[in-house]
C-alpha cells in the first residue's frame, strides 16, 4: 500500500465479548498490507465482567503514541450500546460509531436501551446494527464480533480481503466449520 | 529478521530470549504477567532449556535469578511494581554482592492503578540500590535495550532494573529481532565470597558500588539511550521520560517539535545533557510517567533557580497516568471541543464471573458472621477483593499480599472476634504461609478462610503452587487437624458451610477452612483443551 492511510480506532465492550480478536484481525490485516501499528490493550483485573477498551492505531507512517489523543479517533466499534459511549471524548467530530444494538445487561443500573440509542443517534456518523441476530442468521450466535467488524469494515482503510484472509489466519486452529461461520458473519456484517 | 508483533512484555521477553537468557523467574501480576507467560510458551526457549517456571513471590523469584547469575548465566526476574517490594531485600542486597552473569529485574508500574493499590515509582529502587535503569519508550527500545542491559550487568557485575508501564507492557507493535546470542557457559564466581555480605566484606563492597554507580552514567550502553535534540524555540526545553516522549511526538505530527527536547530513557540521569538544555532555555517542562523523580531532581531542596514546570506546579496532574492529550495541554496545544459523555451511561466495575466459587465462599461468611454482629473480615489482593463490591460488601482491608491473616492476628490480639481472614490459595502461598505460623506459634484466636480455586486467577490462571497442598502445608505449620476444614463452595452445600464456619469462628484458636472449587474460567479452559486433545487421538 503506497498511499498515505492513518485510522485510529477504538474497540469497545465488555470483558470476554472478543474485543481483542477483532483487534488481533484488523492487526493481522494491517501487517499484510505494510502498515505500522500501535494496539494497546486491558489485562487483568478490569476483565472480569468490567468495560474493556482497546486503542488501535494503523498508519502509513510510523506512531509514536500507543494511545489515541482525545478527538482523534476515526472510528469507535463496540460490541455492546452502552459501551459505544463511554469513549465518545476519543472520537473524532468526523469519526464513525459502528455499535451492536444488544445490550450486555450484568449491572442493575443498566438504563433502558431506547435512552442510549437515542444518545447514539445523536452522532452525526453512526451505525447501529442487531450483529446477535445477525450472527445467529449467519450460524454462530458466538460470532457477533466478526459481524461488527464487517460492518464497521467500510471505514477502515485495509481491502475488505485483506480482512478475510486475516479471519481465515486467525481462527486457522479451530477448523474450517468454525472459520467459515465467522467469515460468513464478516461478510453479513459488511452488508448489514 | 522478519519484524514480530510483540506487546512491550512480550518483547522484553523476546530479547531475553535472543541475548542468550538461561533461566526466567517471575511472580503473576498485572501488568507484567506476559513476560513469563511469553516465555513458558515460546518453543526457543523450549529448545534453549531456559527455565521458565513460575516461582512462589517476587522474592524467592529474584534470590532464584540471582542464584543463577551465580552460575554465571544470564537471568531475569520480572514482577508488578509492588512485587519489587516485596523482593526489595534481594533486590537492594544484590547490588552489593554484585552478580555473575548478567541479572535483569524487571517492574511493571501501573500508575493510574488500572489493576494495583499503589502507584508507586520503580525508578526510585534504581536510585535506592545504586543500579542502572533502563526506561524504554517503545516494544523495539525494550527488546534492544535487553541487550545493552545484560552486556552492562556483566561489564559492572551488577543487576540492572528495567522499569515499564501499563500501557507500553500491554500495547502492541512490530519489533525486530537481531541474531539470537549463545547462552553463557558454567563458570562459578572467581572470588568464593563475593556473596557472602559479612558487615567487613559488604563495607568493602559497598564503596565499590558507590564509585561504581559514578562512572556507569558515562558507559555508552546508557548514554547512547539519552538523546538531546535541539531546537530554534528556545523558550522552554523538555524533558521527557520513558512513554512520555510519545506523547509528546504525537503533538507535533508534522515534523516534531521546534524546542529543545532531553529523551531520557536511561538512569542514572546525565548531568551533561541536562546542562546542554537547561542553559539555553527559559524555562524546562518536565514529562515522567509516574512520581516526579526528576523535576524533584533539578529543583533540589531550594527550589530556587530555574523555573521549572511539571508535576509539582500543577501544569500537569501530580497523580494518574500521562496521555497525549495531558502531554499536549502542558505544550499548549490547543484542543477542540469533544463529544461528552452522556449521563445515560453507568459504571460497570468488573465483577465474580457467573457461577465463581469466591462468590459462593462470600455469601456463607456473610451469613455466618451475622451473629456475631460482625462488620465484615479482613481479605486480600485476588478477584475475592470484588467482595469490596456490592452486594457482598463484606471485606475491610486489602493491602498487600497475605496482610489479611497479620491483620487479622493483630486484630484478634486488640479484642476482635471473630477475627476472620479470607485468603485466596496463589495468595497464601505468596507470603500468607508465614503469617499463619505466627498465628499458630502465638495461638491466636483467628479463622483463616483459603478460597481455593486452584490457580492464580486474576492475571489469568497461571499455576498455583498451592494446589493439592493444602492441607498439608497448614498442618505441617501446627494447625489442629480437627480445625482445618475443607469445604466446597456450591449453592448445594451453603447450610453446612456456614455452619461449619460458625464452629470455627467459636474455636478459641487457629483455625483453617479450605473452600476449594477450581476457578471456572480455567475448567472451562481445561475441558476445552481436553476434548480438542481427544478428538486428535
């Protein structure tokens, strides 16, 4: 890739609903296309059941910080609604909010869903997509991470291939039944 | 070579590997976890035969390391910030002794206490110890600099510190490799008493180390990581530590900063250098990640020459990490208008996973304590401190590894009763094994709770070296074979464990409870790796 790209991109969600695999692919994608990379991650105590994030940074040209200033990031995915806020202060006022709609319910404050997809609405470049019923239709209920990741794949400056082929590489282990319902939830995810 | 994607842990871990490390030891904890962990599944190392297995703390961990830069091979120990402390007597006695082969420590800080309860500086034991630090601000200066490291341990004979934090230990980049070096051979210490630190030999030593750390500052393995670059700005000059340089470079995107800026990423500090940027700038902004260290350092206890700005005049926060948006505010970036966040959104701290034994633990010790009108029992650090939380609200202290069975000692000696410690299995092993011999040689009127789920759960389930122990290690330290109970903590059995703990907290003595269930997180880990084992066979 010869021209100048730069997404900084945060992922957003719970604990254990696979925000680091999709920041392991876009990584794999963006490594194949010669790109530097920075990608910071939550370990440890805040995992369990807690708000995880990840800053992902891809570039033509080499980053220096591993984490995204506030109002620069392009793009926030999010597994889970109510998570697609709590990093609003990073996106940029030109950046895109791609969220699943199914909220992730383990608080017992947890606000009605209407309020926060109003809240999210009012993002002047957002998406807001079903990927656990998307996942289901496209076999894996487990798969709604791959779903987002279709759906927020518009916005990311790598070939949509590149992003297959770093699907394929990542769940290579599990086997291709497992491989090929988390492509096919890629690719309905990119045509929700 | 071919470029890696590394996380800073991993890539400290790499260089070990390929600067001929023969032995690895290290204590779980967040955020430097991964560079054992690394290490243990790394199939170079395999080949190499480096040890790599986890050690009981962060001091038997360093005292292991040391033992085998006696030999006269390369060894590293690693631990969380305050793991050094609790290895901070090997760690300060080795600078003296001195090493053999090339020893480094490294601590994983964590300011902002992502997952600690301090936030304390490791670059102050460099200073403590008289030993060279190395504050790498990128994954390719981590994995270079372990070269550097060991080859300057070796030419001084002393340990060396490597001081990270959280975010560049867990954030990813490329980083290449060199040529893997040769492991050092067998070659035992010319002098038999170098490590022998009798008050006429360690006085010696001593004004060694001394002249020692004078000198180092000049050895190219450090000076070439302090880069001085100037600029036409000269107004303020900057310095920055470790990661904050990143954060700096980030705010100038197109060509970097006009001003003089001081990359320091090697201790001790050059005074020269610090000279060069001082003498021609009004005023010198200061960025570290963590304490102060050295904006106190050019103030000195007047504070009455240069004007200096950082931590300590309120230009930038005194707590908390740095970021690039912290970073840019400090060089007067302005910054424009942000979404906010809504209100709508709640906290969601991290909580017991569905169906976790510690969970199950908690709700008997709840219900047993309610006769005893008791305000709670003292805890420790593990996933069982969630019980901070609501709805369990139940334990009242959480300060260092094993301090609930002391605490609960000394409580039960100032008129507290129940005096109940709940401890979990990694944790007791860590440094509560000790405390409950005091409780046992004083017979204190204490119950330790050990909830047992087998593994070292909070940084990810790493072996517990006290699975299948422990029974045995608490009657071989003297506790009553009728007072240590074993309990499992399932919904089921919740009657008889709360009335099995209602006799202990009645025993006037010491007594144990084991509540043992594997962490559901590792079985569900293990099934997984069994069936996929069967269905290979």
């Amino acid at each position: 890739m010869n021209r100048s790209m730069r997404n900084d991109i945060i992922l957003s969600g719970v604990g254990g609903q696979g925000i680091l695999s999709i920041a392991t692919i876009i990584s794999l994608a963006a490594v194949e296309n010669n790109l530097y990379l920075k990608q910071s991650e939550v370990h440890g105590m805040s995992q369990r059941g807690g708000d995880v994030q990840s800053h992902l940074r891809l570039s033509s040209k080499p980053v220096s910080s591993d984490l995204i200033p506030y109002g620069k990031a392009d793009l926030i995915i999010s597994v889970e609604p109510m998570e697609s806020l709590r990093y609003l202060p990073w996106l940029s006022k030109a950046g895109w909010l791609v969220t699943n709609s199914t909220p992730f319910i383990n608080i017992n404050d947890y606000p009605p869903v209407e309020e926060i997809l109003k809240e999210i609405r009012k993002i002047r470049n957002h998406k807001i997509i079903d990927a656990d019923e998307i996942a289901k239709t496209a076999g894996s209920s487990r798969s709604g991470n791959m779903v987002i990741l279709g759906a927020a794949s518009h916005h990311i400056d790598i070939p949509f291939k590149s992003l297959e082929t770093a699907v394929e590489k990542f769940f290579a282990k599990k086997g291709t039944d497992i491989t090929d319902v988390n492509i096919k939830a890629l690719r309905a995810g990119r045509e929700a | 070579m071919q470029k890696q994607l590394l996380l800073g842990d991993e890539a400290i871990a790499q260089g070990a590997i390929d600067a001929g490390l023969s032995g690895m030891y290290a204590y779980p904890g967040t955020p430097s976890t991964e560079i054992m962990e690394y290490i243990q599944s790394s199939g170079e190392a395999k080949e190499r035969s480096i040890h790599r297995q986890w050690s009981a703390n962060e001091k038997t961990a360093l005292e292991a390391a040391l033992g085998m830069s006696y030999t006269g091979k390369r060894a590293m120990a690693a631990m969380k910030h305050v793991g050094l402390n609790v290895a901070a007597d090997p760690f300060i006695n080795s600078s003296v002794t001195g090493i053999n082969g090339g020893l480094i420590v490294v601590s994983a800080d964590d300011p902002s206490m992502h997952s600690s309860q301090n936030e304390q500086d490791s670059r102050f034991y460099g200073k403590f110890a008289l030993v060279p630090v190395y504050e790498p601000s990128s994954q390719q200066e981590a994995y270079d600099m372990v070269f550097d490291a060991f080859d300057l341990s070796e030419k001084y004979r002393i340990p060396v510190l490597f001081r990270i934090t959280t975010r560049l230990a867990h954030s990813r980049a490329a980083v290449r490799r060199r040529l893997p070096e040769p492991q050092k051979p067998f070659r035992l210490p010319s002098d038999p008493r170098q490590f022998v630190l009798l008050p006429a030999i360690a006085r010696k030593k001593y004004k060694a180390l001394l002249s020692v750390y004078e000198s180092l500052k000049y050895d190219h393995r450090l000076s070439k990581h302090n880069v001085f670059k100037d600029g036409k700005n000269r107004k303020t000059g900057v310095i920055t530590c470790g990661i904050a340089y990143n954060y700096l470079v980030e705010n100038f995107p197109e060509g970097g900063p006009d001003f003089p800026v001081l990359k320091l990423t090697a201790y001790p500090f050059p005074k020269d250098l610090i000279s060069d940027l001082t003498g021609r700038c009004e005023e010198v902004l200061v960025l570290e990640e963590g304490y102060p260290i050295i904006e106190e350092g050019l103030r000195g206890i007047l504070d009455n020459s240069l004007k200096i700005i950082g931590r300590l005049d309120g230009a930038l926060p005194r707590d908390g990490e740095l970021n690039p948006s912290i970073v840019g505010k400090a060089v007067g970036i302005r910054s424009e208008p942000l979404y906010k966040i809504p209100e709508v959104v709640r906290s969601r701290p991290p909580s017991f996973c569905n169906g976790c034994g510690h969970s199950d633990t908690f709700l008997a010790v709840m219900e047993a304590l309610k006769p005893y009108k008791s305000n709670g029992v003292f805890s420790d650090i593990g996933c069982y401190t969630l019980a901070a939380l609501p709805p369990y609200n139940i334990i009242n202290s959480c300060v260092d590894m094993g301090a609930s069975v002391t605490m609960a000692i000394g409580a039960a000696d100032g008129g507290l009763h129940p005096s109940v410690a709940v401890i979990g299995d990694s944790t007791f092993t860590h440094s509560g094994m000790t405390g409950l011999l005091d409780a046992v040689i004083k017979n204190s009127h204490v119950t330790i709770i050990i909830s047992d789920n087998s593994t070292t759960g909070m940084t990810g389930g790493q072996k517990s070296h006290a699975t299948g122990r422990l029974e045995k290690i608490c009657e071989g330290l003297g506790v009553e074979r009728e007072h240590i109970r074993t309990i499992i903590p399932l919904r089921k059995n919740h009657e008889e464990n709360v009335r099995i703990m209602k006799e202990e907290f009645d025993y006037r003595g010491v007594s144990v409870v084991i509540s043992s269930r594997e962490c559901i997180q590792t079985a569900s880990r293990r099934r997984k790796s069994e069936s996929s084992e069967r269905k290979i066979q």
